[in-house]
C-alpha cells in the first residue's frame, strides 16, 4: 500500500472510531440526563432513589361469586403474569379498554388457581419496612381500582 | 548552476506510528495551532484520551474481546428462562421501544428457536467461525430475548451492559484472528470503544444516585431500607448478609459509599491500563454483593467487565508487539 493510501485508510479508521466511541458515549449521556429509557440505552436510575423505612407496594385481589377477596399470588403464577403487578400503578392512566383487558388477564391467572373471578380490585398498600426484629405495625391498604374480571 | 537555499530546508512531518505514512499534522497535539505553546490542560487530556482511542493494538487483542464477549452472551442466551416468557396474556405485554413491533409474546417454538439459534451463533463466534456475522446473530437474539424478558412490567437491566460494550465489537472491521500479532489501529478502538461504554453506565449509575438523592445515598439510612427490605423480600439467596449489614449503620454507610466509589471511579480505573485489573475485582465484588443481599442477577455485568477489561490490559502494545506474547 502507497504512503498516502495507508494514510487515507488511517485517517478512515479514525474517524469510524470516534463517530462510534464518542456516539455512543454521548447518547449514554444524553439518556442519563435526559431520563429516558430506549432500551437498552437507559437512564440507569438503579436504586438511585433513597429508600425509607416506609414501603409502597401494590396488591391485585380477585373477588368470587361469593363475594371473598383472593390476593393473587403472583410468584405462583406462570412467569409470563410474574412482573405484571408492576403495571398496577398505571392502571387508573390506562384507556378503559385496556385496563379492562388488563383486569380479565388477571382474572384468567385466577382461573388456573380454581379461583373463578368476577371482579378485580387494585390496591396501593402502604406500611412499614420490617427490620426483622418483631412485627411492625399493619400495613394500610387504599382501593384503587376496581374493574370487571369478566368479558362482556 | 543551482541556487543553494537561504533557510534549510523544512524538516519532514513525523511517520505515523499506526501506518508509517507521513502524517500530515504536527506530531504534538499540544502544539498544534498554538504556536508551540502547551495546550490548555483539559483539552491536552482530551486529545490524549483521543489518541489512545486510536492507539494501535493486536488482533489478536480483538479477538480475544469478541471470544469473550461471544461467551458471555452464550451464557445468557443459555441460562435465560425465555421459554417460560410464553403464554403471557397479550393484555399484559409491555415491550421496551426497540420490541414495540411486536403485538404480543412470541409463541414457545419461537422463543425456543431464537435461544437455540443465538448460543450456536455466539459459539461459532467464540471459535472464530465467521465471527462477524455469527457475533451479530447472537448480539441480535439476545437484544430480543432479553427485551421480551423486560416485557412483563419492569425493564429490566441485566443484560444490558454486554449489549452496549458488544455493539463497537460487532462494528469493527473484520479479520481480526487469534495469533495474529500484526497492530494496527483497526483492531484498537473497537476495544477501547468498549471500554468507553462500560466506564460510561457505571459512571452513570453513580450520577444518578448523586442526582436524584445526593450524598445522603451514602450518608443518611438510604442502604439500610434497602437491605431491609431484600430481606423482606427474600430473592437472595440468604438473609442473614443484607440483615447483618442493615443492623449495623456503619457498616450500611461503608457498603453505600463504596458502591457509589467503584461507580464514580470507573472511568478512571478503567482509563489506566494498570488498574483495570482493580476494577475487574471491585465490579465482582460490587455484583456479588448485590446477588448475596438483594437476589439480583448482575453476573452477566461482571463477565463483561473482566473479558473487554483485562485483555485490555493483558496485551499492551509495545513497538508493534504484545509484552505478554512477546515474552511466550
């Protein structure tokens, strides 16, 4: 290869480098600052929030014909319902279809536990974080949503 | 007759140490443009952290990082619980961005065959077989996979670290061999470009922290409720660590700062040869402990660190060789 060849293709190299060392170093950036999440590029909020002693968490429970409330336990569950109490907090954002659709999804995870669901109710619990020295104080439970476990 | 010159003449332009062509730029970066006078400081460091990134390297360096990295994808790809992802309720799928084509969770045949077909291509990329296509086969499966797996309400970041450091891999130029000694600085960004990555998400990690809640992460009771409540949570894979840490408030600020320490110095440790080693250890150490108190699944992090980390530093450049296979 010629002197001015090799020199072209360097100079080429290099600038292929940079485009993507320092694109992809600056999107990062971008996504740090900017919060978003375009997996897998991602704002990286891991636990960056400070915890409390005070937990928030969300329960779905499924109401029978005769009117006894089951709490889904969603560890029992096939993984494919596993993560989706998670969704429990954009329900009331969600369009009533889709939230209805949400709801009979649940209802059917009632099913497979020979629970036969007529309605799901959503609840924010608030309480407590146990630090594993005796029981702490009960936690509080708030309806938040309530919606048809049955199609129409 | 000929005239003789007044002035000698120019001296040539130094040969550039990557090709041996005359470089058309002065040879010091720091006196270029400025009259021969030093360069304001941080911008001499960032023409020095540009030239690194261009710096020569082995091949051999190269594909050593891609074997590495193929492995560790195989090994995600391998032990992912992606077939049990089918039967999700299209009710409930909430793919990231990059899946939002997708109506619902794939079928089993399917997930199946993505895994099958993601670890065959991340061996043969391992082994050198077409490694550039057979790499980008199992980069490509494991970006699906690993997003259907976020797609059940929570995104989720445990693979993420290898996708980011594997994607200035799949775009180097091809033909980087093991063995193959020859450097250039076709086979020494790509690598640095990794490493670039992973010292950006760790850095991340920690300004986010520093952001969003400051240096009471580390100094007010933040840790402890974390801990507490992993052990509440009982994903790990024992309470008695995240308990024993948690009881002790001392402990909880020592844990916290030195989580946010390894965070906040990876750039730097990762910048110097010398100390990758120290961060390969200090990024064990740091997911270890996350699986022992939280139950979370980092181990895929802590590969990538070591295998784009230490090769790195393992195989320096050297007048055109490697130390290491200079002194075999």
């Amino acid at each position: 290869m010629t002197a001015p060849a090799a020199g072209a293709e360097a100079d080429g190299l290099a600038r292929r480098a940079r485009w993507v060392a320092y694109g992809l170093v600056g999107l990062l950036a971008f996504s740090t600052i900017a919060g978003v999440e375009w997996w897998p590029l991602s704002s990286f909020r891991l636990f960056s929030q400070a915890r409390t002693g005070t937990a928030v968490s969300w329960q779905v429970a499924v109401v029978d014909g005769a009117g006894e409330e089951h709490v889904l336990p969603f560890d029992q569950l096939p993984r494919g319902y596993r993560g989706s109490h998670q969704l429990a907090p954009t329900l009331r954002r969600l369009s009533p279809r889709r939230r209805d659709a949400v709801c009979r999804a649940w209802a059917a995870a009632a099913g497979r536990l020979a629970v036969e669901a007529g309605e799901v109710r959503v609840y924010r619990v608030t309480g407590r974080v146990p630090t594993g020295h005796g029981p702490g104080p009960a936690p509080t439970r708030t309806l938040s949503v309530t919606c048809a476990g049955a199609g129409p | 007759m000929t005239r003789r010159p007044i002035l000698p003449p120019p001296a040539p332009p130094p040969r550039s140490p990557v090709t041996g062509a005359r470089m058309s730029r002065p040879a010091d970066p720091g006196a270029a443009g400025t009259g021969g006078r030093a360069a304001w400081p941080p911008l001499a460091a960032l023409r020095r952290i540009d030239a690194a990134l261009v710096a020569p390297a082995t091949a051999h360096q190269l594909a050593g990082v891609r074997a590495g990295l193929a492995v560790v994808i195989a090994l995600r790809l391998a032990t992912g619980p992606y077939a049990q992802l089918a039967g999700q309720p299209a009710a409930l799928f909430r793919p990231p961005d990059v899946l939002a084509w997708l109506p619902s969770m794939p079928p089993f045949a399917v997930l199946v065959g993505l895994q099958v077909l993601g670890t065959v291509a991340a061996i043969a990329a391992a082994a050198g077989r077409r490694a550039t296509a057979t790499f980008a086969v199992a980069w490509g499966c494991l970006l699906v996979l690993a997003g259907l797996r976020g797609s059940l309400g929570k995104i989720l970041h445990n693979d993420v670290l290898v996708l980011l450091a594997a994607v200035p891999i799949m775009l180097a130029p091809a033909g980087a061999r093991w063995g193959d000694l020859r450097a250039s600085c076709r086979w020494g960004w790509p690598v640095r470009a990794a490493l670039a990555v992973i010292a950006a998400v760790y850095f991340a990690c920690a300004v986010q922290k520093l952001r969003h809640t400051g240096v009471t992460w580390v100094t007010g009771d933040n840790m402890r409720w974390i801990l507490y409540a992993a052990a509440t949570a009982s994903r790990a894979p024992t309470r008695a660590v995240a308990l024993f840490i948690a009881d002790r408030a001392w402990l909880s600020h020592l844990t916290a700062a030195g989580l946010l320490g390894v965070e906040l110095a990876a750039p730097a440790l990762l910048a110097v040869r010398r100390t990758r080693p120290l961060f390969v250890i200090l990024a064990a150490l740091l997911h270890l402990g996350t699986w022992l108190t939280l139950g979370l699944d980092y181990w895929g992090w802590a590969l990538t660190v070591a295998v784009v980390a230490l090769p790195a530093s393992w195989w320096t450049v050297a007048g055109g060789s490697t130390r290491r296979l200079r002194r075999k």
